[in-house]
C-alpha cells in the first residue's frame, strides 16, 4: 500500500508521491473520458428502469457493448465475458417487457 501523498502532473503523467518516493502513472485521457461517458450512460438506463422505460435495455446492452471491446483491449478477458452475460441477460429483459406490454394491451381490448 501506499502512503498518502501528493498527486502531481508531469509532462502528461500523473505522479504521486508516497513516502518512499514517486510513482509514475500515464493516464490516456481519450480512455478515461470514453470510460466516464459511458459509466454515466448506464446511469441513465438505470434512471430510466426505475421509470419503467424498456429503452433501458437498450441503453445498457450500448454501455455492455462498449465495455466488452474496452476488456478485451486491456486483457480483462472474463470481465468481458460476464459483460456478454449481461448483453443476453438484457435482451432477454427487453423481449419479456415487449411481451408483457403486447398481453396489457389485448387484455385492455385495444
């Protein structure tokens, strides 16, 4: 573990200084924002699950999507899997919701 310490920029490299001296870490800036972009995105689908909107699938199977090319490209090769997992878990979802809102309407007569 490290010391708590100062976190400095550097020529484009954070650096952070611990009691036994610097570490360096390159932060790609491009990855980081496509990171957070996309984290908030799945925020939104969940915002819109909670309002019972069947685009959160959607929205989620975009975000899953993403991270599963983002695993791959840093070696996180069973993170990527599970994130796999969840795009079918999610398709599943979004064809129970159509099929639930198809049975509200003939049951509505409409």
């Amino acid at each position: 573990m490290y010391a708590l310490g100062a976190v400095l920029n550097f020529q484009g490299m954070s650096c952070i200084l611990t009691g036994s001296g610097f570490l360096m870490v390159e932060i790609n800036w491009i990855s980081e924002s496509l990171d957070t972009a996309f984290s908030l995105l799945g925020k939104y689908g969940r915002w819109m699950n909670a309002k019972g909107k069947k685009v959160c699938f959607i929205i989620w199977n975009i975000c899953v999507l993403y991270w599963i090319v983002r695993n791959m490209y840093i070696g996180l090769y069973s993170q990527a899997i599970f994130c796999l997992v969840s795009v079918f878990i999610n398709t599943f979802g979004y064809f129970k919701w159509s099929e639930k809102e198809r049975l509200l309407v003939v049951e509505k007569g409409v």
